[in-house]
C-alpha cells in the first residue's frame, strides 16, 4: 500500500477517531489473555506485560496532559512524578491497582486512552506544546498515542501469545505523519514494525535506534 509524503499526494492526517479505535481494539485484544500470563516478558521489553500496559496508559495519559494547560509548556512535560516501581521498571505517572487484576489494569489503559482521544478532539488545531522529538500539535500528540498503542500492543499481544494485526490504515497514517523517513512502497504494519526497531523490513537490517517527527507537517 502506497503512502504519500513531502512530494507526493495530500496526507490524510491521523485522527482522535483513529486513536479511539486502535485503543478499543487493543483492549479487546488483550482481554484474551489468561490472567497467569501477566507476568511474562513483552516481546523484546525488559518489562513484564503488566508493566508494559501500565506504561502506554502512561504514555496516553502523559500526551493528554501535555494539551491541558491554558498555556501548553513548550520547553518540558508538565511535571507530574514519574517513578518506577522496581529498579530496571517503567517510570510512570499512572499505575493500576494489582488487586484490580486484569481487568482493571485494561480499565486503566481504556480510560487513559479516552483522556487522550477526547484532547486530542476538542483542543484547538493551532495549539502547540512539548515532545522531546519535536514540538507538536494535537493530531501530532494523536498520532503518538496511536504509534504507542499499536506497537506496545505487539510487544504485549507476543508476550501474552495473541494475535495482533492492525489494520493497515491506521498504520499508514501514523507512518505518513510522524515516520517521514521510512520507506513508501513497503506494507504499513510490517513497516512500522520496522521504523520502531521491532523487526527487518524488505532486506533492511533491524533498526538499533529510531525517533519520531513530532512537528505539524502539512
């Protein structure tokens, strides 16, 4: 599948409604995993599943919070505590009560994602405010919720031993608007596999380091 860039056809931006369906669609995936599961290693991670869902609710809640100001911050985060549980775990703001089990930890992600997708549908186009990878707007912040969630998905989805095939669109889209670097004619999800350093791409060695783009792009 064909995507545009810098001098090809227009990009379709990448969308709150994107976002809101990568994150229902993921939940619905990970609610197939045994509960015993939880424990094991997400995919190439040093974190274990739990911590892994723990730190993409973290990293939707952190986008949203980016975008709630009055006056968004434009040199640093909005200074929330971020702190591992374990020396080697995830620093995070947000963290789900075990004695929740499962389910509340994907009432966690659910809820962080919907904090995410309703700023990214409300706050105003012009609005700008800080990434470590590039001052952004909120389709950008969109678009880095929407990378989280469906590569940390993969990461969980071969942890947990699930299946996880986004759909090739919201791939393309998130590929279009923060991977201007990556290759045109390869297929999305393979691709984004490969731009996130989980994968070989089309004779390609696996990537050792990779950014994203976060600036508004036309």
């Amino acid at each position: 599948m064909p995507r545009s860039n810098d001098t090809g056809t227009h990009r379709q931006p990448v969308t709150a409604d994107d976002l809101d369906l990568a994150v229902r669609l993921a939940v619905a995936t990970l609610r197939d995993a045994p509960d015993a599961a939880w424990d094991r290693n997400a995919g190439s991670l040093e974190w274990d599943c739990w911590e892994t869902a723990e730190h993409l609710s973290d990293d939707l809640f952190a986008y949203a919070a980016q975008l709630g100001p009055r006056q968004p911050p434009l040199e640093g985060e909005v200074p929330f505590l971020w702190e591992p549980r374990r020396p080697g775990g995830p620093a995070n703001a947000i963290h789900a009560d075990r004695t929740a089990g499962p389910a509340g930890l994907l009432q966690v992600l659910e809820a962080s994602g919907a904090l995410l997708v309703a700023m990214a549908r409300t706050t105003a186009p012009q609005t700008r405010a800080y990434h470590g990878y590039g001052v952004s707007d909120p389709e950008g912040f969109a678009a880095m919720g929407l990378v989280e969630t469906l590569v940390h998905t993969h990461d969980l989805a071969e942890g947990l031993g699930l299946d996880w095939d986004p759909p090739a669109g919201l791939c393309s889209r998130v590929l279009a608007r923060l991977f201007p670097d990556v290759p045109q004619d390869t297929d999305p999800w393979p691709t984004l596999l490969w731009a996130t350093g989980r994968g070989e791409l089309a004779g390609r060695p696996r990537r050792t380091s990779w950014r994203w783009y976060g600036e508004p792009r036309p």
